[in-house]
C-alpha cells in the first residue's frame, strides 16, 4: 500500500514505488502460492510493482478463487488496461459475485460503459455479500456511486434503493451522500430517487435519507414539507439518541423554515445538540454549501419567529435548562 498513490503520498513516494519495483520478479513468484489470500495479495503487489503483464494473464487464466480472482481482474485494470477492459465486460455479467463486484469497479476506473444487465447483476453481488480487499478499495459503493456517469449513478441508486437488504438501500445513500460532497448538482438529480425510503421500515435507512438531506444543501428545500412531517414525531422520539426526528428537526432549523420552533416547544426539553437559536446561526452548517441564516428575517414573519423563540427560551430555562 505504501507504494499505492491511492493511499500513500509525498516525496517519499516515487522511492518507495521504486523499491516495491525491484522485489517484482519475488512478488510474481507469489502469484503461484498455494494460499489463495496470499495469491489475491499477491496480485495487488504486482500491480503496484509494475514489470510484465503476461504474469498476470497467467494467474487470470488458471485462477479458480473468487476473491483472488477479483483481485487478479483489478491487477489487470491498472497494468493492461485495454484488454483488461474486455474481460472486465464478460466478468461483470458471467463471473461470480466478487468478480462482478471487481469488473463493475473496473470498468468505472477505465471510463468504460457497462453492459446492458451489468447494475442489476453488480448490485446481486453486493447483495450476496460481495466485498473486495481493502487495498483495492475502501466502500466499492461510494466509490461506484462517485465517478460513474450521471446515467450509471442514477441506475445504480435506483438498484440499490430498491434492494431487499436494509444494509444495501442505507449505503445507496451514503454513496448518493459522497457523491453529492464531489459534484454540486447531484444532490438535485438524485434526492427523488432516495426520499421513498423517508418512509423505509428500518430506521436506520431513515435516518441516512435525512442525513443526505442534511448535507444537501438548497436542494433539500423541496423536501421540507416531508422533514417537518418526520420531525413532528420529534417531542415523543428518545432524547438520548440521535434519531431521524431530531436531524429532520435539525435540518429544518439549517433550512430556516421556522416550523422546528413549535416542534421543539412542544418537546419536554431540548438535548444539548440543539442548541439555542443564536448559537446556533454563528456555527458552520454540516455542509460547506447551507448555511443557517444569520439573521430573522424583516417584517411580520421575523417578529413571529422572534417572538416563538423568546417562548421557547423561557420554557426551557423554566424546565430547568438543557439536558
């Protein structure tokens, strides 16, 4: 990994690629071990190192571990591109689970399309438990959810959000999340495919569908309505977890809509993560691209909103102050 400039960098780093390059003839010799975790690491050292492909070919041929296999294709992508490519187009269709996994991350590494079949059969596999190395990559969803095009970001979230595993629908979203953290107009093209899932039985996908919204920014203003309705459940939620009620009601304060105000006097007492609503206007937004306003607004709506928020002030400092 330490010669891997997808986790490793610095003026050190062309030295140490150079010392990894020399040991490569030692490293291919690994590719024939008999341990199939030490051949599927074996193959990522080689890709590191540099040298021949034929190696590589070699192992791809004769490889009958899945993992290993999987580890092999994306040796093959960062050496031999091109004819990588090809197989990485049969493999995301025909190749068992971590292999579709592998080839799907691939071709989007390449900037190559995916074959017609390929989002369903990619999303099967992540659904079977699926996983790669983590010198290969970190969360394969984000990272597929990132650099695909629009059209591949949009059928993969449609995939995924549809899956029948919590887990799978909860991390659509956070790659859906990580993406719109990279490209400013995702969170627009992509939050109607997510908000169904507001109403997911698992609490834990509602939770990380108000989270994106959180992060969203402008865009999450078309869905207050849907936030002001989940934060509604906020006074009756446990105050002692962080709940979707309370990042609905936290991202409606973030909105400016003033509806959180009636929601959170209706509530026994504030915990200590809503803070007051002047502290809350000088703090930075979870998002680099919301901001709370810093000011009420002028005319009648800002002296009501004023006037909700002196109540609220004296309730909570008459029930004895935050939790």
């Amino acid at each position: 990994m330490l010669a891997d400039e997808r986790h490793a960098y610095g003026p050190a780093l062309p030295h140490v690629q150079a010392a990894v390059a020399a040991q490569a003839r030692d490293l291919e010799s690994l590719l024939a071990d008999p341990d199939p975790t030490v051949r599927a690491s074996a193959a990522y050292a080689v890709a590191q190192a540099g040298g021949a492909t034929d190696p590589l070919w070699t192992r791809w041929a004769a490889e009958d571990d899945p993992a290993a296999r999987a580890s092999v294709l994306l040796a093959l992508a960062r050496r031999d591109p091109e004819r990588a490519a090809a197989a990485a187009v049969r493999a995301v269709i025909e190749g068992t689970p971590p292999e579709r996994v592998a080839a799907g991350l691939a071709l989007v590494r390449l900037h190559r399309p995916w074959p017609d079949g390929a989002v369903a059969a990619v999303v099967a596999a992540l659904g079977d438990g699926a996983r790669l190395p983590y010198p290969w990559v970190e969360e394969p969803i984000s990272e597929l959810m990132v650099e695909a095009d629009d059209a591949l970001a949009q059928a993969l979230l449609a995939a995924l959000t549809a899956a029948p595993q919590a887990q799978l629908r909860r991390e659509g979203v956070w790659g859906m999340t990580a993406r719109g953290d990279v490209w400013r107009g995702a969170p627009a093209r992509l939050l109607p495919t997510v908000r169904p899932l507001l109403d997911d039985p698992e609490e834990e996908v509602r939770w990380s569908v108000v989270h994106a919204l959180r992060r969203a920014g402008r865009a999450a203003g078309r869905y207050a309505d849907d936030l002001h309705r989940i934060a509604a459940g906020y006074p009756t939620a446990d105050p002692a977890r962080i709940t979707p009620e309370s990042q609905a009601l936290q991202t409606l304060m973030l909105l400016g809509d003033a509806r959180w105000v009636d929601i959170v006097l209706a509530a026994p007492a504030a915990p200590p993560d809503l803070v007051s609503p002047p502290e809350r206007g000088r703090r930075r937004c979870s998002s680099a691209r919301s901001r709370p306003p810093r000011r009420h607004a002028a005319g009648p709506s800002g002296r009501a909103v004023a006037g909700r928020r002196r109540r609220l002030g004296r309730a909570r400092r008459a029930g004895g102050g935050d939790r």
